[in-house]
C-alpha cells in the first residue's frame, strides 16, 4: 500500500486498529523517519486511545503504554542496548501478553516465535512512503485482507 502525507498513513495505522483482535503483535520496521511512529499513532486512535493522550516516541524509556479498548503497548527498540536490557524490561512478556503490543525496531529483538503481522515502511519519495504487510498467522491475513479491501490503491484521496 502507498501513502503519500502523514495524515495517511497514521489514517492507515487508525483503520488497522479498528480491525485487530484484542490481543495482537505487530513488529514494524523501516529506517529512520520511515513513518513507524506516525502509523502508530493513528493505531492508538483506531484502538480507542483518547485523542487528547499524546503518543511520543518512546526512544528513550523504550516502552510507553496506553488504554484503548485494549491495553497498547508501544515499543521502540532503536537505543536498545542488548539482550539483557530486553530481560529488564520483561520483553518476552509483552509478546506473549494480552494486549496489542507494537514494535519499532523490532529486527533488533530478532524474529520471537508468536504469531505476529510485520510492518515494513519505506521512503517512496518526500512525502510518500510504502507500506507492506506481512502476516504470520491465519488471523492476520484476514485482517489484512480487510484492510487491503478498505483502502484506496494509491492513498491519494485521503
Ligand atoms: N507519507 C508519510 N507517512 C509518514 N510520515 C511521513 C510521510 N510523509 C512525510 N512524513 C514525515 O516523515 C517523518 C516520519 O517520522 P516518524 O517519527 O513517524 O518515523 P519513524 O519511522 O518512527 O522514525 P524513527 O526510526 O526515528 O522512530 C515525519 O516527520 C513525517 O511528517
Ligand atoms: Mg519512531
């Protein structure tokens, strides 16, 4: 999928939360400024977080959570400093838990064993970026399929 401003593609991460199951991992990947954390600030209002919660980027505290209709759990592994720092912080937990927990930088925690739908951005021009969706599970692909059907080819009209 193409989104061509911000607003599209945090309209993007909004339809995907109207779309999960209450308990969901979603690992998004994508370089720098690709859009990880604009798609998951339109998640957060797609999952019912209130509008008026800002949702920073959690680079530093690597973990910020909120309440929608469920818990969501925003990660962002980019200053993770190994393994033990994930112990730390009972990453594990997270992936297995109850709760919609999405990842930023997940690659750097490598591949974990539970079910999950991967989120690749990439730059496609200043203002345009690709979204692809790569789902491991049969839950997913059902709620990929939705979302495929619900948005426009381009992204232009939003
Ligand atoms: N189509 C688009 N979708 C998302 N962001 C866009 C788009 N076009 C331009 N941008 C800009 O790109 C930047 C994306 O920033 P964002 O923080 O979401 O990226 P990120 O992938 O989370 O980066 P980081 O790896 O630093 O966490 C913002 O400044 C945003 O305004
Ligand atoms: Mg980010």
């Amino acid at each position: 999928m193409t989104t061509t401003a911000p607003e599209a593609t945090a309209a993007l991460g909004h339809r995907l939360g109207t779309l999960l199951p209450p308990t969901a991992l979603l690992l998004l990947e994508g370089e720098l400024g690709a859009g990880k954390t604009c798609f998951v600030r339109g998640l957060a209002r797609g999952l019912g977080v209130p509008e008026a919660e800002p949702i920073p980027s959690p680079s530093y505290t690597l973990m910020n959570q909120y309440q929608g209709r469920s818990p969501l759990y925003h990660f962002d592994l980019y200053r993770l400093h190994g393994r033990e720092e994930l112990e730390q912080i009972g990453y594990d937990d997270y992936l297995a838990g109850s709760g919609v927990t999405v990842v930023e930088w997940a690659e750097r925690a490598g591949v974990p064993p539970h079910d999950h739908l991967r989120i690749v951005l990439r730059h496609a021009g200043e203002e345009r970026r690709t979204v692809a969706f790569v789902a491991s599970g049969a839950a997913f692909s059902d709620v990929v399929e939705a979302l495929a059907r619900a948005w426009p080819a381009t992204g232009e009209e939003l």
